[in-house]
C-alpha cells in the first residue's frame, strides 16, 4: 500500500511540473510537438528512475552522518553530507551521458529535434530535485525510491505530454495577439496546476479518518476518568460526613 500510495502521489499530488515548478525550462522550449515531448519525457522517466535510486544508496552509505560506519568503527564520525550536491550532480551527469549516446545512436531524428536540450537535463533541476526530495522526505528503502523516481518522471513526462498536445490545437484557434507563445502557455499551465491541485484530496481521507478515531479516543478516555472520579468523590463525601 506505500508503494501504491507514494506512486500516485508523486504523479498527481508531488507533480514536479505543477505542483512545485520545476524543469520548466525545458518543458516550455520542448513542448511546442507532442513526438519531441515524449522523446524528452521517456528520457527524464529514465534518468530519474535511475538516479534517484543510485543517489539513495550514496545519501545511506557515504553521505549522511555516520554512514561509514561499514568501513569500520573509526568512521562513524566522518559527515560528508556537504558532498550531496556535486556527488547527486555526477551521478545524473553519467546517466544523461548515457541517454544522449543511446538516442543519437538509435534514434538520430529525435536527437537533432531536441538539440541543446537533451544534455541540458544534466542540470534539469527536476532531475536534481527529484533526488533531493528523496533525501529530505526520508525515503525509507530502495524499491521506495525507484518507485519515487519513476514515478516522478511520469509525472513530469505527463505534464510536458499534455502542454504539447494542447500548444498542437491552439496554433488553429484565435489566441489574442499579446498572449501568443509563452502568454498562452503560462496560462494553460497555471489552470492546469489548479486542476492537478484537485487530485491532493485522493490521500486526505485515511488522515482525516484517524484524526477523528484519535478524537474520539480522547473523549472516551475523558469520559472514563470522569465515571471513576465520581465513586471516588461520593466515597469522600461520605466519609465527611462521618
């Protein structure tokens, strides 16, 4: 059930396009053609399913305070958590690498539609922001932070599909001449995040439920401290009446 839970809310809830902006760089310059959209998104589904992982094992086993101490006792003071950055850097760096190799040898038409944009999401900071929120949020193991990754990338893909699928229609339609281009889009995107913020009560009802199971809780306990206070107060009246 966490598993199931923390996908669906890193798609809908987490988006990393509209819920907390990021990678909106190449979302904008990309999203002009739904073919080079998914291209780009099947890309950043691959790198964040892989690096988020890689990136949770290098916060569990070298990064965090203390996280040595598999090479020995001496370790167990060493902190190296101010590496977090240039490490998680390096790591999205290699596996973008790797992407870029893979697209230009197998797919050169999609390579040359992305152009600069393919090695830039070396620094997409929704690559970058996808591995710090695992780290921040505590993931707790590694399935958990491929289901995290991959799940973040699908959103991510999922937004950038959609703005691109839209920008298709409305080159036919009569957008006023101040809001063409990038006005329109901000728009969309804007009514789009609110739509999304919709999907935030799909996990609320489980809280909102234990939130009411502990109230009521509370009352009962309340209520039996208050049925054992009066034996006890009518026991003392009448021994001072005595």
């Amino acid at each position: 059930m966490e598993h199931v839970e923390l996908f669906f809310k890193s798609i809908f809830i987490d988006n990393m396009v509209f819920a907390t902006f990021l990678g909106m760089c190449s979302y904008l310059a990309v999203s002009k053609k739904v073919s080079t959209a998914v291209g780009l998104g099947a890309a950043v589904i691959f790198v964040l399913a892989v690096t988020v992982p890689m990136n949770w094992l290098l916060d569990q086993y070298v990064l965090r305070p203390g996280a040595l101490t598999w090479l020995g006792a001496e370790y167990a003071d060493y902190d190296l958590s101010f590496l977090s950055f240039i490490l998680f850097i390096a790591t999205i760096a290699t596996m973008v690498q790797l992407v870029e190799i893979v697209v230009e040898k197998f797919a050169p038409a999609l390579y040359t539609s992305l152009g600069i944009f393919l090695p830039l999401i070396a620094v997409n900071c929704a690559i970058l922001g996808g591995s710090l929120f695992m780290q921040s949020r505590d993931i707790a193991t590694l399935g958990l932070a491929f289901n995290y990754g991959l799940a973040s990338g699908i959103g991510w893909f999922l937004a950038i599909l959609a703005i691109a699928a839209i920008r298709e229609k409305i080159r036919y339609s009569n957008v006023p001449a101040p809001l063409r281009g990038l006005g329109i889009t901000f728009i969309i995107t804007g009514l789009m995040a609110i739509g999304f913020m919709s999907f935030g009560g799909m996990l609320t009802g489980g809280d909102e439920k234990t939130e009411k199971t502990d109230e009521a809780a509370q009352i009962e306990t309340i209520t039996q401290d208050k049925d054992a206070e009066e034996p006890l107060a009518e026991v003392s009246q009448e021994l001072n009446n005595k």
